[in-house]
C-alpha cells in the first residue's frame, strides 16, 4: 500500500485493496479484505492525507459461535511536509504529522496506519446480527436456524401429572 506523493499536484486518489490478518480477542485468526480510499490534497509543499477505508472481517459469532462477515468502516487523516527543519503545526499530533525528507522520499506505506484504523475500531464482542438467538446451553443447538426440544420439554403438558405427584409426595 505504497502511496506515491512525488507526482501528487493538486488533488489525487489512491486505491488500495488488501487482504490481511488480525488476531481476534479469543486468539484466532480473522481474515480481513480491506478497500483503502486515499484522497490527496496538497498546497505547496504540505499534502494532506484522507483515508477512507471499507473492511470485511470474517469473524466468529460470540453467541452462536458461526462465522460471519463483520464489517468495519472507519478512516484517518494524516498531513505530510516536505522540507527541512519543519515543525509540527499546532492542533495536530505528532503521530498524524509526517515530514517528508531524504529517508522516505515521497513514500510512505499506509499499511500499518490502515490495520491499526480498522484494530482501533473493533468491536469488544461480533454478533453475527443484534438479535442472535445463539446456542442452546444444554443440547448445543444454534437456535437462530432450528429449535431444539430443550425448551418445550419444560413445558410438555405431558410432564405436568408426573409434576403433580412429585409435589404430592414431597408434601408427605
Ligand atoms: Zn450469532
Ligand atoms: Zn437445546
């Protein structure tokens, strides 16, 4: 995701499509499929940098434990300075203020900025849909694509007699 300022003139778009890993919190890896939007502006010797970025994570339900596509849309800006002995302009963090000299030549890779955009915007907990019925606790069903019979046994009409001499006898 090498970005090429050198040739940048006034307005420029880059896009970028990258597939790469993360780690999900439970230790597993997820594969993710990013598409990094990068419009460039530049005034004169300073360019400034929006990334948009569009992720498609493949992730694991936390409730009915089957994979999903979880998607994360987030971005940042960054502003770059050619020159020497340049200093940050106020209101901006050091982080998002890069000086373009000798060393990077005009490249920069906005690989490592774009993973740690989507990181930053994980969820703590993927739900494959807001109301995930998830599995049954005791005959390990996924609930969202049958019913088990767990639930209905409790209340078998069947069962209610057995109940009600069971009640009889502990009144005893
Ligand atoms: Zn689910
Ligand atoms: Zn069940």
């Amino acid at each position: 995701m090498e970005l090429d300022l050198a040739h940048v003139e006034e307005r420029e778009s880059f896009l970028f499509d990258e597939r790469f890993e993360l780690l999900s919190v439970e230790g597993s890896t997820m594969q993710c499929q990013a598409s990094v939007t990068v419009d460039v502006t530049r005034a004169g010797s300073r360019y400034l940098l929006r990334a948009a970025i569009d992720c498609s994570i493949r992730a694991e339900c936390g409730k009915c434990l089957e994979p999903f596509d979880l998607r994360i849309e987030t971005g940042f800006d960054l502003v770059f300075q050619g020159g020497e002995n340049v200093e940050i302009p106020e209101g901006l963090e050091e982080d998002d203020f890069i000086v373009l000299g000798q060393e990077n030549a005009y490249c920069y890779d906005i690989f490592p900025r774009s993973r740690e955009a989507v990181v930053l915007d994980l969820p703590i907990g993927y739900l494959c849909s807001e109301d995930c019925s998830g599995i049954c606790p005791g005959c390990g069903e996924n609930l969202n694509k049958a019913d088990c019979t767990c639930n209905k046994t409790k209340s078998d009409p069947r069962w209610s007699p057995l109940k009600k001499l069971l009640n009889e006898q502990d009144d005893k």
